[in-house]
C-alpha cells in the first residue's frame, strides 16, 4: 500500500475510518464536469455518525482544507468535483442514512429520507398545514469573488439552500394536498436583490429561492396552496457574527430603519403568510430588512 504519510485525521476518528492511500484516492478523483476538471483528494474519510462528520468538519475549517461530500447516499452534494488537498467525505458508511446530532447542530439525510422519514414524522403528528422552509448555509461562506470559488463549495450551498427547500417542501407536498389549502414559505434573502461582492454562491442559492417560489405557486395555485417568501437582510444572530463588519456597516447606513435588525423582526410577516389572511397571496417574496432594499 502507498500511503502519503499518516494524515492527522487518523488521531481523530475511529480505526478504519481514514483512508490517505494513493490509489484508493486516485479512483475516487472525480471528473462530471469536463469544463472544470476534478482535482485529488488528499485523504478519503468515511464517516460512520455524525460525530465522525462533525470531528472532520472542525478539522477541515480550523486547517482552512476544503471538504467535499461524496456518495449518492448522502444527499450533501450533487456530484461535486473533488479538488486537490480536499478532504473526501463520504457517509455511505453510516449506520443510519438519517442522523441527527442535536448538539452539533448537524444532520446528515438523504432525499428517499426526506421523502419517507421526514412525511411520516409530521403524518404522526396530524399532517402539515405549512411549511417554512428555513434551513440555509450562511456562517463562513463569503469572501471570495465567483471566479475564485471552488465548484465543491458553491455546489454545497446550493445543495443545501435550494436543493433542500425544493426537497422539503416536494416531500410534505402531499399533506399540504390533502388539505387544499397549505402554506408554503421560503426563506431567501435580501442579498437577492442587490448582489453583494465576494457571495457569488450563496446570492444564486437565494436567488434561486425566488423564482423557486413563483415557480412553486404557480404549479401549487390549482391544489389551494400558496407559496411565497420573505427575504430578511443581515439578521443579529449567531449565523452573522462572521460577516465582515463593512456589510454591517453598509446595512445601518442604508437601512430606512436605522436600527439592528432582530430575529423577531421575522415573525410579524411569517405569520401573516402563513394565515388565513394571505390566502389569495402568492408567488411573492416580501423584504424584511428595514428597508434596506426598497421595491
């Protein structure tokens, strides 16, 4: 076995778990997209819980090495190119396709998943009257203009922000069916509309989330549902500590109202939306930012 030395993942997970051989790297090089060609792995985990995808996720952003999911179990990524020094990520190895660590704030699915476990979960509960559509990717993604961002990481964004919005509310649409007049809300972004630099990846995942809507209701209006959006702007909360304090800045000076907005600020529109007030309401993405973006 050829080996590139004894990578520091393997003090961290379980025997097994780490693989850094160069054939076995070699073979899971990977090349969908001949317009941008994949580059090697520096190592291959295969990770067993999350746990395991939790421990390799701190590894990877306190060493600045790029991760890229693997395995068409896990429901992470579309495909994505390897990259070269990335870490390879692969959870076709765990116990469960549906893992859920509260503490880490991680869960690892799969859409037969989302699709089955996910409907059945809120089934149990008396069925789906709306859905919010709430789930992104926002801490740590900025910084880099579109050309420099590797295909790995936009392709993670949008895995999450508008695969998964499109996939939740595909699984739950049946309920909402069932009732005739379910509610479907996303959330997208103000940054939609005014395109801030250095976010290329995740301003097309929200961007994405609003045509997704009107794209939506058009196709739910014959079953009763709505679907719209609301599009916050920098929101004070634990996701936006990384932000660079010059989009803070740019925020309270162009703000119509001058102070910081609050998670709170949200719940005012959401509930409107998703009452019986805004049934003949759809298709529309309604900014929540104190306005910040003016329409």
């Amino acid at each position: 076995m050829t080996t590139t030395g004894v990578h520091p993942l393997r003090e961290l997970l379980p025997e097994g778990s780490v693989s850094d051989d160069v054939d076995v790297l070699a073979a899971h090089r990977r090349d969908r997209a001949t317009f941008c060609p994949a580059g090697t792995p520096s190592v291959l985990v295969r990770a067993r819980s999350t746990e395991d995808v939790a421990t390799t996720l701190r590894w990877a952003h306190e060493h600045r090495v790029p991760v890229v999911p693997q395995g068409a179990r896990s429901g992470l990524s579309g495909g994505a190119n390897a990259v070269d020094g990335c870490v390879l990520l692969s959870v076709e190895k765990m116990d469960r396709i549906l893992d859920i660590d509260v503490d880490e704030q991680l869960a690892v699915v799969q859409p037969g998943v989302v699709n089955g476990v996910l409907a059945d979960r809120v089934a149990e509960l008396g069925g789906a009257y709306g859905v919010v559509n709430n789930a992104a990717l926002a801490d740590g993604v900025g910084g880099k203009p579109f050309h420099a961002i590797e295909p790995a990481e936009f392709d993670r964004i949008l895995s999450v922000n508008l695969r998964g919005t499109w996939l939740v509310s595909r699984a739950l649409y049946p309920q909402l069916r069932a009732r005739g007049d379910g509610r479907i809300l996303n959330i997208a972004s103000d940054v939609a509309f005014y395109g801030p630099p250095r976010l290329a990846h995740y301003v097309a995942s929200k961007g994405g989330i609003v045509a997704l809507t009107r794209a939506m209701a058009r196709d739910a209006g014959p079953d009763g549902i709505t679907v719209n959006a609301v599009a916050p702007g920098i929101t004070e909360c634990e996701a936006t500590q990384g932000i660079p304090a010059e989009r803070h800045e740019l925020y309270r000076l162009n703000r119509a109202l001058p102070r910081t907005q609050q998670p709170a600020d949200l719940v005012g529109a959401v509930r409107f939306l998703l009452s019986d007030a805004a049934g003949y309401v759809t298709g529309q993405t309604l900014p929540v930012d104190g306005g910040f973006v003016c329409r």
